[in-house]
C-alpha cells in the first residue's frame, strides 16, 4: 500500500513491502525525522516549553501588548488650529488630587494649551505644595522647564514636572501609564555650625519626585 500526495518536507511515499532497500528506508526514517524535528516548538520570549510524555504545553510569560487606542492618564493628542495646535490631555490624578483646569484641557473646544505647528513646548503639571503635602497643580505649557532647586527645612513649595515634550506636532510621552504620586526625597545634607547644643549639625535639603502609579 502506498501513499504518493506530495509532501512539503519530501519525504516522498511509503511501501509496506518485504525486504525494503536499507538505504532506501534510512534515507526515508532521516528525512522523516527531520521533517518531525522542524514541527517542534522551540523556546522563545514571551513563552516557556514544556515537554512530557502527555505532549507539549506553552506558558505565556509576557503581558499582552498595550492596545493602541487604550489612552493612559495625561496623554496628550493635538489638534490642528490655524497656525497652531491645540493641546488637549488625558485626566489624570497627582496624590488624589485632579488639575485644576482639567475639565478646560478635556477638549479641544475648551483648552487654553497651544503650541505653534512648528513649535516645541512641553505639556507639565505645576505643582504647589506646602513642603510636605500637594495641595493643588495645573496644566501648562512650558517652553524650558527648569531643575528643581532644593529647599530646607522642608521641600520646594512650587515645582513643574514634565509629562510630555510636544516638537513639530510629535508628541513624546515622558512619564509611566499612569496616575502620578509626588514623593518627597532627601537631596543633601550640608555640615553647619550647630547654634545650640541642641541644634543639627547640617541642613537637609529636600526636593520632590513624580512617580506614576
């Protein structure tokens, strides 16, 4: 009995018959196997084999892609409007706390953030606080955010953090998916002369940091 469909891997037909050629049937058994090799599941990313008399099985180990039309917290689209673009982003929480022109920034038809279509700017939070807590932030427009300075005994009071950097109508994304938590983090510490046996012997400066949840 035989089979002669042809075949992707060129094996080539199959005879039961007595007494087969042994070269003839070694050649067949080689390209068989090999054709058997190819079909094996091979390690990869994102997934690991797992081998067993019961058969082969996969475990997916990366997280599914990030659908694109899934928006994060603070992503910011444009919109074209004469010589400009209209800058509207995303809703977005900073320790609780929501901008307070966020509703404005919602929609093209309400925001005051702009940038010329050739233009570069940077879409931040300005953030005001008391040196301990966020008590409040806004979206702005920035051409050239500056660093923060350090402050002592407790942290800045007001600071601009970047969420996104807008050039020639590209919008690049300079934060984590994510609603924001502002941190407070020692920066330094200065020796000084204590003025009461009392007193530190350095200042400790502080200075904030966003981080997206």
């Amino acid at each position: 009995m035989s089979f002669s469909q042809p075949d992707s891997f060129q094996i080539g037909s199959f005879e039961v018959r007595a007494n087969p050629s042994p070269q003839e049937l070694a050649e067949k058994l080689n390209r068989l196997r090999e054709a058997v090799e190819q079909l094996r599941i091979q390690p990869g990313p994102g997934y690991l084999v797992s081998r067993s008399r019961g058969g082969t099985t996969l475990q997916i180990t990366s997280r599914p892609a990030v659908s694109q039309t899934e928006t994060c917290p603070f992503d910011v689209s444009l919109q074209a409007d004469g010589a400009n673009y209209k800058i509207k982003v995303e809703p977005g929480t900073l320790n609780g706390l929501y901008a307070t022109n966020y509703a404005d920034s919602l929609s093209f038809a309400s925001t005051s953030l702009s940038v010329a279509t050739g233009g570069t700017t940077n879409v931040c939070a300005e953030v005001t606080t008391d040196g301990k807590q966020v008590t409040a932030f806004t979206l702005a427009t920035v051409a050239t955010p500056s660093a923060m300075s350090p402050t002592t005994p407790l942290a800045p009071t007001s600071f601009k953090w970047p969420v996104a950097h807008v050039k020639e109508g590209v919008v690049y994304k300079t934060i984590g998916c994510g609603s924001l938590q502002a941190v407070v983090k020692e920066n330094v510490r200065v020796a000084k002369t204590p003025a009461t046996p009392d007193d530190n012997a350095y200042d400790i400066y502080y200075y904030w940091v966003l981080e997206a949840l």
